[in-house]
C-alpha cells in the first residue's frame, strides 16, 4: 500500500508524468493549472 502522499507538479513537469504517478497508484496528482496557481512568480 502506497502512503497518501499528494503530489503539485511545476509547470515544467508534462502531463505525461502525471499519468504515469497516477498509474502507480498516486491518485492526488495536480498540476498548477488545475489549483488555480497559474502566473504566479
């Protein structure tokens, strides 16, 4: 069983790499965009 860790992924980081956490078991996986985080310095 994997911990209930939760990932925020930079905008650097593709969408590719997100699949594949979520593929392994890591379903709390978000990107920038998703929490409303875009344009920030």
């Amino acid at each position: 069983m994997l911990p209930d860790w939760r990932f925020l992924l930079d905008r650097g980081v593709n969408f590719r790499t997100k699949k594949a956490l979520q593929n392994v078991g890591f379903p709390r996986v978000f990107q920038l965009a998703e929490v409303s985080l875009t344009g920030l310095a």
